[in-house]
C-alpha cells in the first residue's frame, strides 16, 4: 500500500538514487512494479513526476518478434480509415472517426 505523503524534492533537487520513469528507460530499466519512492514537484506545484528507486528497478523486457507483429499490427488498424479502408499514411484523428478525403473537411491544395 503506498504511503499518503512522499517526500517531495524540488525541480533538479532529488538524491542521486531516484530517478523518474522516463529516466530510468533511458537507462533500459523500468519501475518493476515498485511504488515511487518520492516525487518531483515543478512549475509551482502544478506539475509533479513520481520517483522511482534505481536499486529496485529491473531491466527492461525485450521486444520479441510476437510483440513486434502485435504493434505493428495496432499502427496499422490506427491508420486504416473504416469508411474506404485504405492506409491513410497517418493516424487517423478520433474527432473525425475518418481520414480527411471521407470526412469532406479535406483542406484544398
């Protein structure tokens, strides 16, 4: 269960040890599942990034052939257009539900 208060450290001020998640991939490891430990509080209280203890962060999983396929699979189904479905080149955009040509809001050239 994680604590109700964790000590907090001003931007660029954490002890040397804790690192954010973007931080620790960096680094190739991750969290592990392990409650943050601190948290980093900048732009006056309003934006704050969790800490994470490097000692108990494991390393990173690799990214199999199966997982590969699986993502390159979601891409796709993100860029294909349900109305004509053709590969738009792009994601399409959750507000038009459509690539631009279907949706009629096509900016002319």
């Amino acid at each position: 269960m994680r604590a109700l208060t964790l000590p907090t450290y001003r931007y660029r001020l954490a002890p040397a040890g804790l690192m954010t998640r973007r931080q620790l991939r960096a680094i190739g490891l991750r969290p592990g599942g392990h409650d943050p430990v601190g948290e980093i509080r900048w732009r006056r209280g309003r934006r704050t990034a969790y800490l994470y203890d490097v000692a108990t962060a494991a390393p990173v999983r690799p990214m199999t052939p199966g997982r590969a396929r699986a993502l390159a699979a979601a891409m796709l189904a993100r860029r294909t257009c349900p109305d004509c479905r053709r590969d738009a080149g792009y994601v399409i955009p959750r507000s038009l539900g459509c690539c631009w040509p279907c949706s009629g809001e096509a900016i002319a050239a």
